[in-house]
C-alpha cells in the first residue's frame, strides 16, 4: 500500500516552487537519511491522509480494493481474449508459404472458402514470376473421438454421462471419463509432392509422406481438443472419418481457434475419397510463391493475375488476406465484438465499484473535511486528497489483479486450448484504463467534498 501510495503521488504531484522546470531536472536529488529532514521524517512516519483515510476504513477499503480488483481482472481477460480472437485469426494462414492466395469469389473466411477450378493454379504457374504453386483443400468431416479409458465399454456406450464441468476437464484432462462420440474437425488436404506449409507442421508432413500415401492416413493436430484423442493415439485403433475407417500416422502442432477445435491433414487423394468428392480438380485455396517477395512484385503479379485468369477466382496478396482475416474476426463477427464489449462492462463496473466507496468515504467524512476548510486548506488539497485515495484504490487493485490474472491466463489456455497472451501492450492498457477509472470516480466525487462548509460544523 505505501509503495502503491508513492508511486501514485509523484505520478500526480506538481511542483510549484519552479514552474518552469523540465520534468527531468525536477527530479530529486539522491539523499541520504542523514540529510533528510525532520519535517521530511515526520512525514514518512505519519502517513499522509489519503493513505490514512484507506487504511482507516479497514474492511471498508479490503471491499472496495477486491471488487476493482475483480473488474480489472475481468478488463485484463477480456482483452486477453480479444487478443486470442487476433491471433487466431489468421494462425492457418501464417503457417503457409506463399507470396498470393487464389480464392473463390464466394470466399467468405478461412473455414467457408468456396471453391474453383485446379486448372486456375495450372494457369497462374505460366507467369514467368510464379515459381510455386501450391493447392489446399479444406472442410469439415466428423470424427470418431476416442472413449477413456479405451478398454472400458462400459464408458464407452454410456451416452447419458453428463457433460463435465470446465474445473473437472481442467483437472483431470486426458484422464477425464468420456463415452466415444463423433465431433467436426477440419480436414486439410496437401498435394505431398508440393507442401504448402511451413515450419513444425511442413516437418512433420514431409517426415510422414510415406505413410501418408497409403489410403485412409491422416496425421492429427497435437494441440486439438482432449475429446478428439491425441493422447491416446497407440492405444485406440477405431478411430473414423467420415464413414470411413482412418490410421492416425503421427501428429503436427497447431494452434486451436475459435472456429475449429481440432484439425487433421491427409494427401489430396484421401481428402477426395473420405470427403467423398469425385477428383480433386476442385480446391479452396491455391497458394503461389514469386520469384521476389517484395510489395511491388506482389502486386505487380496480383494484377497480371486479375488480367489472366477468369472471374471464377480472386487473387490476394499474404497482407490483404491476412488483414481481410484479422478483420472478419475482429470487428464482423460476434466474437471479436464481445470481447471488447466486455472490456467496457468491467470497467463500469470498476467505476461504480470506486465511486461508490469514495463517496460514502466522503459523505461518512465531511465534517472531518469542513474542519481542514476552516483550517486553511483549499479546495485544491482536499481534492488532491480525494484522487490520491481514489488512485490507491486503483493501483492496489491493478497488482492483486495483475497477479491474479497470470494464474487465469494459464488455467484458461489450458481448459479452452487458446493462446492467452499476457502481453506488455495489454498490461499496459489495462493500467490506463484502472487509472482512468480511478481518476473519473474521484471527479465524480469532487463536488461533495467542494461543498463541504465550514459554516455546517456550528
């Protein structure tokens, strides 16, 4: 609380012995104890009011601290997951090397693309600066999650079990009972002999081709929901797609999202078959890689393109796509939306939280603050006592919630499989938005305290 209230009054404290001063020369000088002052001293030993006024109201203020603290927790987790919402967004795609992606014109976002003819990416290979081009093939199928334990039928055919809590999946994990059910994944298909991606999963799809090539072979996402069963990969041999009967081969990272919580990735032969699909002439993306990456190049290509190929299909550099991506949802979609719609109820929460403290403080107070009227203090100090308490309240509040939130940030990663990202940017936002807050309830509460007459106290 001291270290809270210090840092808080040079925050806000103005010198008014040299005016003009720059801020860095206003600075104190390094003193030791020996040359401080007994004023100074006195100082330090007797707490200011504005601290005394939070330490004095005892439960009063542990209230007012907890239920800021809450909000601001609630302010850093919206904004943690507004910033998952981000990430997410465009995860699949920066996983792919590619210079300019061929969309359908029907192409709505990454998981509803539509599709268009394989002849299209046949003929954007013509142009002297293409020098790779790449398709990907993408829906949703069901998938046949594993039971556990896998030797249990008695689990395993028990559809009435009810649906566990978030603290019992959290706890439990991979272990958690679960009857075999069927859930949508999304299925990529690559081209093996052209490998779209990039990194860990390109790694992981060029070590398994060979085993890729024989039918119903996929590879399945590490990091994909418990319920589709990567821990048990070895030890369950059922596992289906579709209506078909599949091997998992081995596994690639990838981050869950919003939109698919597990992902799988077979060859563009199995995709046809298991998506029951006639050939593989239609595709969802075509991914070309140029010569020179440099933005002139890509859109000098994009507009050859344009020119080139019929209206069945759009070309789209990696930065448009990417920002058409980040846009959809961030701002088009509910989701995105609710995140920071959820910033804004915290903080009025906060708000009300502090006004509401503060005010009954100065109410409960106001012969105390009409006295040091009649003693001399201006209106000034009495508000400046006022903001100092109100910010106190605030600062406090930011650390619990600060620590606290490091501990939600982890157990939400781990229960919904989402990246929580507690960033610098987010810290940082969150200590304006908890100082604003503190700053507008004590505003709010000024009025009472200006109106404090000493004339009330006869």
């Amino acid at each position: 609380m001291y270290f809270v209230y210090f840092v808080v009054q040079s925050a806000i404290k103005i010198r008014i012995d040299h005016p003009s001063t720059p801020l860095a020369a206003a600075l104190p000088r390094r003193e030791t104890m020996s040359s401080i002052s007994a004023p100074r001293l006195a100082r330090l030993s007797h707490p200011p009011l504005a601290l005394r006024n939070v330490v004095h109201g005892g439960r009063r203020s542990l209230v007012a601290i907890a239920g800021v603290a809450f909000a601001v927790m609630m302010v850093l987790l919206q904004l943690g997951f507004y910033e998952a919402v981000k990430i997410t967004a465009t995860h699949i795609y920066e996983q792919l090397d590619f210079d300019v992606v061929l969309l359908a014109p029907t192409y709505d976002q990454f998981f509803a693309p539509g599709e268009f003819p394989h002849e299209r990416l046949r003929q954007a290979r013509s142009l002297d600066e293409v020098v790779a081009a790449a398709p990907l093939y993408a829906t949703f199928n069901l998938w046949r999650c594993p039971p556990y334990p896998v030797d249990d039928p008695a689990v395993a055919w028990d559809d009435e079990r009810p649906e566990p809590g978030a603290l019992q999946r959290w706890l439990l994990g991979d272990r958690l009972p679960r009857p075999l059910k069927r859930r949508e994944l999304l299925l990529l298909g690559v081209a093996l002999e052209n490998n779209p991606f990039l990194g860990p999963i390109r790694h992981a799809i060029e070590a398994a081709r060979p085993e890729l090539q024989p039918a119903a072979r996929v590879l399945l996402d590490e990091l994909s929901n418990l319920d589709f069963g990567w821990p048990l990969v070895g030890r369950f041999e059922g596992w289906e797609l579709g209506r078909t009967a599949v091997r998992v081969v081995g596994g690639f990272p990838l981050l869950r999202g919003f939109a698919a919580d597990g992902v799988a990735i077979c060859s563009d032969l199995n995709f046809a078959e298991l998506c029951d699909r006639p050939s593989t002439e239609s595709i969802q993306f075509g991914f070309l890689t140029l010569r020179r990456h440099d933005p002139a190049t890509v859109e000098a290509t994009c507009r050859a393109l344009r020119a080139l190929l019929p209206a069945d299909v759009v070309p789209y550099s990696r930065a448009e796509i990417l920002q058409r991506e980040s846009d959809h949802w961030v701002r088009q979609t509910s989701t995105g939306q609710l995140f920071a719609f959820g910033v804004l109820v915290a903080t009025i929460v906060a708000s009300a939280v502090i006004y509401q403290v503060l005010s009954n403080d100065v109410r409960d107070h106001l012969a105390e603050y009409a006295t040091l009227k009649a003693m001399g203090h201006s209106n000034g100090y009495l508000s400046r006592v006022v903001i100092v308490q109100a910010l106190l309240y605030a600062g406090t509040a930011y650390l619990i919630a600060t620590a606290l939130g490091v501990l939600a940030y982890e157990a939400t990663e781990a229960l919904a499989g989402i990246p929580m990202r507690l960033t610098l940017g987010i810290l940082a936002l969150t200590l304006f938005v908890t100082a604003m807050v503190g700053l507008v309830s004590a505003v709010f509460t000024l009025d009472k305290v200006w109106r404090a007459n000493p004339a009330d106290l006869f």
